[in-house]
C-alpha cells in the first residue's frame, strides 16, 4: 500500500467518526445500517455510491438494472389453473440457479406465506413415537448442504412444445423451446436433515414400506406424495435452506420435501406432515396426474427417477449468434441416478461426437456445466449434446424412447404409430429426456430440430 493510499484510509476513518454516518447516502434511512457497512457502501471518495438503489435495497441486494433475465411464467398459463414460472435456462451460468430463477409449479393459485414459528411437521403411521417436530427442533438437528437438481415431470413434454406453438400464434413473442419446453427445472444447495435422521427419532416400525407426505398449503387439492421408504431413508432430506438462504416462500417455505433425483411432483413443499404406510396411498398426484399412458391404454404409475439428460443452452433457440468465429458452446447434463460421467457434443448433425469438458466438482443429482470450443463457419449446421451417466445410462433420441417406453407392450412400433400417438396422447408427456438438436441457420439464428420434425399436426 502506498502512503497516498493509507492516508485517504485514515481520513475515511476520521471523516467517518467525526461527520457522524448521517453524512453518507444523502440521509436515507441508516437506523438499520451498521457504522462499516456505510463508510464502505455509500462513500464517494471509494467510487461505490449507488446510483439508484437505496441503502435499504442494497442491504438484501440487488442486481445491475441492465440485467433484463427472468423466469417467465409458463406457457399456456392464459387460463391454466396454478401458478408457473420457468427457469431462464438459455441465460444460465455455471450451475447454481439462483432463487429469483428457480422455476415454479405450484398447483392452486396460492402461495402461502406460512409463520415459522407456526409450521410443525408431523411423522405419525407406522412409528413407534409419533413426534411433532417445530422449526425451531429441526434446526437443532445434525444438517446437510448438498447440489441438487429439481424438475418437474411433465419437462421437455411434447404437450408444452404443442403450447408454446399455441402461444406464439397467439403473438407472445418472450417464449422459446429452450426456457418454454425445458425450463421446468432448477439446481440449488439445499440445506436441510435427512428424513432418515428423524425416522431413527421416531423408530419405524416393522412392515412400514412408504410414505406420505403432505404439503402444509391450503389447495383445492392437497399436495400429497407416496415414497417408498428406502428413498426416505437414503437421501430424502426436509429442506429449510436454499443457497444459503432460508428456502424462498415460493419454493416451500419454511421446509420443503426434497426427493434428489425423483421427479419434481414427489418434493412436497411446506411439508407438515409424513406418514408411515405399508402401501403406496394413490393420492391424486400419482393416479389421476403424473402417469405415463403407454400405447396399449395402460398407464404406469410411479415412475420417479429422471433418467441422463442434457441440454445445450448456448446457443439455443433464444439467442442469435452475431457473426462467424470462435464461441464456447454450454450446456447443463443431468440425472437422477448417480453422476453425470460424459458429455458428448456435435456439431455436425450427429455425425461426430466430442467429448465436452465438464466443471468440477460434479455433483450427484445435479446439474453439471459442460463446454466445448467450437468455431462456426457460417454454414448451417445441426448441433447437440448426449450424456452417460457413471453407470453407463445413454441419453437418448426422442424415437430411442419412445421405443423404450413401447417396448414392453408391444412388438415392434413402427415410426408413423409413434408420432400418432403423440399427436393423440399424452404418452411422451412425462420424465422425457430427449437429444435435443438445435439448427444453427446462415444468419446466426437458432432453431429447434427435435420437436419441431415431430409436431406436424395443426395446432
Ligand atoms: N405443497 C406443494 N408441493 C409441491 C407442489 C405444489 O403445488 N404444492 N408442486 C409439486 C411439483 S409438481 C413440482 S414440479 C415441484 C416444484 O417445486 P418448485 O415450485 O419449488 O420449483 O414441487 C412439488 N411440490
Ligand atoms: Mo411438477
């Protein structure tokens, strides 16, 4: 440090003391405010005065004014019941979803904004010692942050795709396959106890095979979720933090269910009450929702673990590359099993396939960051991004799938069927993880070339 330096430091720290802090930010309320945050925030001599912010904003923060991102609220939601948003996947960087980002599926037009000092959470059924645990209980408990992805079932259906056509006929011009048909899902550190930490409390009882959970949220229908027990007592975590933060009100809280790996509809927020059961309990959201139909006109039910998926989010469909050269393609690979091992990029339409590099550390259920250098020629290309889980589990195309799914019922299916049956019924509706290929056009433009081949029927 140089003497200029320390002698403007000493005569911060004077002027400081001697003006009093009610020189500083042009009196706004300070009464709150502590003595080093003020010299450090609001003086002009270190160049940081806030241009438009209060000091009261700045106390919580806020972002740059010339930051425009946001999750917008989902496709379709002109008279949908319920309240969505989605995650602004093409703007996302690393791997953290902030909370204002995080995307929403709350069932009823509600969100309740419960007093903590209020919430308890049950755990009753098949257990020795029914106990009511209080916030304030839990957060004594040994506690655990990890990385975890969320996304809601019905993501990257063929049924949001059909939407977002409707709503762009409709004129709405802030939708993009990229955040419109993928944006139902999130990554965060979540805080928390482990379920099994407070069923070793409670002491489970022989023949006890599930659990339900209940939200504590006033709905037309209550939230309520049959988990089998094994998950519970694996990683199952009630949740009260969310990067770093108390969990967002919006996101369940003052606790949520959190399911790492499981499909979204099984993370039941404001949980209050889990009951110990010896079968599934066929509650609404796993009967009559959440169910794949399979071409023979049965539908399978339970099915929760997100299979290896990934996505590239630059560019993709809501950007337009400016000219020809060098960029860095990105993407976000995740599963609901276990590790994301590899991710493979094309940029050839399929032809070729490199390994991308992937950021470390990488998390289990979660999402990881992947980045490949490319340099476009102009010339149109198609490109893409597949991902193996550390099992070995390949993500695949959107006909793989529906083979997969068809396979068990039926012989063989041939591709006209497949699209008929997307045309008619939900059956791609839930927990898809197709390839998702994206046309880069001369103009630098960025089109969707996974969906858009197979949706051919009038909207
Ligand atoms: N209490 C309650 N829990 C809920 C829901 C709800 O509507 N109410 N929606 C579920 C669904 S379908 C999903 S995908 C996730 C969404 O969580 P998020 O809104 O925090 O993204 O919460 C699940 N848990
Ligand atoms: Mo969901």
């Amino acid at each position: 440090m140089n003497s200029k330096m320390s002698d403007r430091r000493g005569f911060l720290k004077r002027s400081a003391a001697l003006a009093g802090l009610a020189a500083f930010a042009n009196g706004k309320a300070l009464a709150s405010v502590t003595p080093g945050l003020v010299t450090g925030v609001a003086d002009t001599k270190l160049g940081v005065t806030p241009d438009e912010p209060t000091i009261q904003d700045l106390l919580y923060g806020g972002r740059s004014s010339y930051e425009k991102t946001i999750a917008i609220p989902s496709i379709g939601t002109l008279g949908a019941t319920g309240l969505r948003t989605l995650t602004p996947l093409q703007d996302t960087i690393g791997v953290i979803t902030p909370a204002p980002y995080h995307y929403l599926v709350q069932g009823d037009t509600h969100i309740p904004n419960i007093d903590p000092s209020k919430h308890t959470l049950i755990i009753h059924g098949m257990v020795d010692r029914p106990t009511v645990f209080t916030m304030e209980e839990l957060k004594r408990l040994p506690s655990v942050s990890r990385v975890h992805f969320l996304e809601c079932t019905g993501n990257s259906g063929l049924a949001h795709y059909k939407t977002l056509l409707q709503d762009l006929k409709k004129g709405r011009k802030d939708v993009s396959v990229i955040q419109g048909v993928h944006g139902r899902t999130s990554t965060s550190e979540w805080t928390g106890v482990l379920l099994s930490v407070l069923l070793k409390e409670v002491g489970v009882q022989k023949g006890a095979t599930w659990f339900v959970a209940e939200g504590g949220d006033i709905q037309a229908e209550l939230h309520a979720k049959s988990i089998p027990l094994a998950k519970g007592m694996d990683d199952v975590m009630i949740a009260y933090g969310q990067n770093g933060e108390a969990i967002r009100r919006e996101q369940g809280y003052p606790i949520r269910l959190f399911c790492p790996g499981f499909q979204g509809v099984c993370s039941v927020k404001h949980v209050s009450s889990i009951k110990l059961v010896d079968k599934a309990y066929m509650m609404q959201r796993e009967i009559t929702a959440y169910t794949n139909l399979k071409p023979n006109g049965m539908a399978s039910r339970y099915e929760s673990q997100v299979g290896p998926k990934s996505l590239i989010t630059f560019p993709s469909d809501a950007h337009k590359l400016p000219g020809t050269g060098f960029y860095e393609l990105s993407g976000i690979a995740w599963c609901g099993r276990g590790k994301i091992a590899r991710v493979e990029v094309t940029v050839d339409g399929g032809r070729t396939w490199k390994d991308a590099n992937l950021q470390q550390p990488i998390f289990s259920k979660a999402w990881t960051r992947f980045r490949l250098p490319w340099t476009w020629n102009g010339a149109e290309t198609v490109i893409a991004s597949r991902c193996t889980n550390e099992f070995g589990e390949l993500q695949s195309t959107m006909e793989g799938l529906a083979k997969l799914w068809g396979d068990d019922v039926t012989p063989h299916i041939p591709a006209a069927e497949i699209e008929r049956w997307w045309a008619n019924t939900n059956i791609a509706e839930f927990l898809n993880n197709p390839i998702q290929f994206w046309t880069v056009k001369t103009d630098g433009s960025v089109a969707d070339a996974t969906y858009a081949p197979l949706y051919k029927l009038p909207v």
